[in-house]
C-alpha cells in the first residue's frame, strides 16, 4: 500500500495501525505539501461505513485545538471508505499514564483541562462525544517534554438539535439499531448503561469525571465489582466517593468530582465548562493554566529519540481506537495500546 495515491491527493507513506476493519497509514497531502492521517475500512459492515462518515462530518464541525482535526473524507474507486485527519505524534492517555498509575494532581488537572475544553467546544455545537475514554485522549507532543491534549473518535457523536446548518446532512447518517449502547462500559454514564436516548452534555461530563478519578486514584468508579454487577452499580448506585481511594486528593476537588459522577445527571454539571468552573474553585485560577500545552511532570514519565516507528495491532474490541503515530516509550511495556515516535 506504500506509495499509493488515494483520490489524486493523498499518498501513502507508511503503516501505522490495524485491527479489525480499520487500517491507518502516515500520508501526505501532496496538494498542500502537508503530512496527515489516513484512517482506511475494509470489509467495513454499513454501519461503521456511516459511522466514519458521521465522524467526518461531526468531528469537521468542530474547530478547536484540543480536537483532533479531521480534513477530508471519500471512498476510493474500489469501494474503500477513508478518512484524513491531522497527524499527531504521541500516545494516548491509556498508554501513556494510567495502567494502574496515580498521576500528580496538577498533571492529572492540566489534562483534564485540556479535554473539557474541547468537549465544550463539542457541546457548544449541541454535539455529545458518548466515548470519552483514556484511549480516546491523545497526548500530542509538542517538544520534549510537553503535549497537548487531542480528542479523537466522534464516531459515537449525538447531534442534539441545530449544527448550524449541518444537522441535517449529519443527522441523516444512521448510527446504529435501536437499543444498542454505544461506548466503553466502565466509562459510560449510568443513563448510557440503562439504555437512554435522549443523551446531553451531562452524559460526557460524567465520562470525563470518570477519567479524572481514575487518573488521581489509579483505579476507575467500582473497580473490582464483578461484572455484570458492576455495570448495574454504575447504571443505578452512587459511585465511591473519590476520597475512599485517594485520600491524599484535597476534599473539596474530590467533592467537585463526586458531584460530575452524580447518578442523576440532573445534579451534574451542565457541561463541560461547568464542571472545568467547579474544578478552578478548590484548587485556584493559577493551578489550571488552559494554555493549551501541558509539561510533562518530571519523573511521571520518560521520552526517547530516534526509535524507529512502529504501531500496534490497534486497541483490542474497539476498531476505532486507533491512535496516531505510536511507539510505546521504554519505560512502558507494550501492550499493543500505543505510544510515540521519533
């Protein structure tokens, strides 16, 4: 596949990823001189074929820096959907940090920032992400020890009313039958796990909360019940209190996060920036910078330079997890889940 040329345009320079129907390539925009992603389906059933294309659409709508940008979308003369995006260099939040760590407090903050920034921006638009996961939060790197936060995959998106003039056109792709529950379990909301359909911005704020718990505490919301029981407890219980698995987060933060995580989502905030308004207030103005690039905390993570690129087999039970350019850095094992590249 190296060396193709995609719709007159796009050239293909080397694999990234695979797995299941998706397959993702290092291309280059030749008409514009530019390196991008180009994210391929094969043998694609019509659902994620309307799926790639619902991503293109949503995810087009939205301009901001901490959404990952998505430039074009076709199918080829034989029949293969694609879609390129802006190429990113780093890993996803997942690969990155989590397994099992506890992030500082002011590095789990500044990305926490970054990611309800762009979901705002999505909810500004009446769009709800539904995914919001650690492998979908890419930590594009900007320098050696810095990176800025991307929101990837808006294949699950949820168009709540006007998009200025493209609702239509994006409401009219089909995202699934009826009653099928879109998303990631431990990271859905209770409203997602009990089958609703009328979703609002409150279902990601509850996503992103579960994210920012997991990244103070090392372990998500009823870690360790047994399933099916845990996605009961998460459908209808109040989950633990952030402080019984992180007491060393101050009280009041670990309250505002309590509050984003409420089972009702009328006592949630209403979006996204509601809730980054309720987490300035314990911790201060100074210590959520919302410059856009984050420092790397040091000692919570390591770089290397002038490894050869190479890509897992892609996210496992998720085709759309897909990340960027990745390379796991080496003080990581890798696991297939990401990483970084020269």
């Amino acid at each position: 596949m190296s060396g193709a040329l995609l719709a007159q345009r796009y050239a293909i320079r080397a694999p990234l990823a695979s797995g299941g129907f998706a397959r993702l390539y290092q291309g280059e925009d030749i008409k514009l001189g530019r390196p991008v992603a180009i994210k391929l389906l094969d043998g694609a059933t019509e659902e994620a074929r309307h799926r790639l294309e619902r991503e293109a659409r949503v995810t087009g709508s939205i301009n901001h820096p901490n959404v990952c940008a998505v430039t074009d979308v076709g199918v080829l003369a034989d029949g293969t959907p694609f879609l390129v995006m802006e190429l990113l260099v780093g890993e996803t939040l997942a690969a990155r940090f989590l397994r099992g760590r506890v992030l500082p407090i002011s590095l789990a903050m500044e990305v926490i920032v970054q990611v309800l920034a762009g979901l705002d921006a999505a909810h500004g638009l009446a769009i709800v992400h539904r995914d919001v996961k650690p492998s979908n939060i890419f930590l594009a790197q900007t320098g050696e020890d810095s990176f800025v936060v991307k929101l990837l995959d808006f294949g699950s998106a949820q168009v709540a009313g006007l998009l200025a003039g493209q609702s239509a056109s994006i409401d009219s792709v089909p995202l699934t039958r009826t009653g099928f529950v879109i998303g990631t379990a431990e990271y859905m909301s209770p409203e997602q796990l009990r089958g609703v359909r009328d979703f609002d911005a409150r279902t990601d704020v509850y996503s992103a909360a579960v994210v920012l718990y997991e990244m103070l505490a090392g372990v998500r919301p009823f870690e360790g019940y047994a399933m099916p029981g845990r996605l009961n407890s998460i459908a209808y219980q109040k989950a633990p209190s952030l402080l019984t698995v992180a007491p060393h987060v101050p009280a009041p933060l670990a309250r505002v996060i309590d509050g984003a995580l409420a089972t009702e989502r009328e006592r949630r905030p209403g979006r996204a920036a509601d809730f980054l308004a309720q987490l300035r207030a314990p911790v201060g103005p100074s210590a959520l910078t919302g410059t856009g690039e984050t420092r790397i905390v040091s000692g919570a993570t390591t770089t290397t330079q002038g490894r050869p690129p190479s890509a897992p087999a892609g996210a496992q039970g998720n085709d759309w997890d897909l990340a960027t350019i990745q390379n796991p850095p080496p003080s990581f094992e890798d696991d297939g889940s990401g990483g970084r590249n020269r």
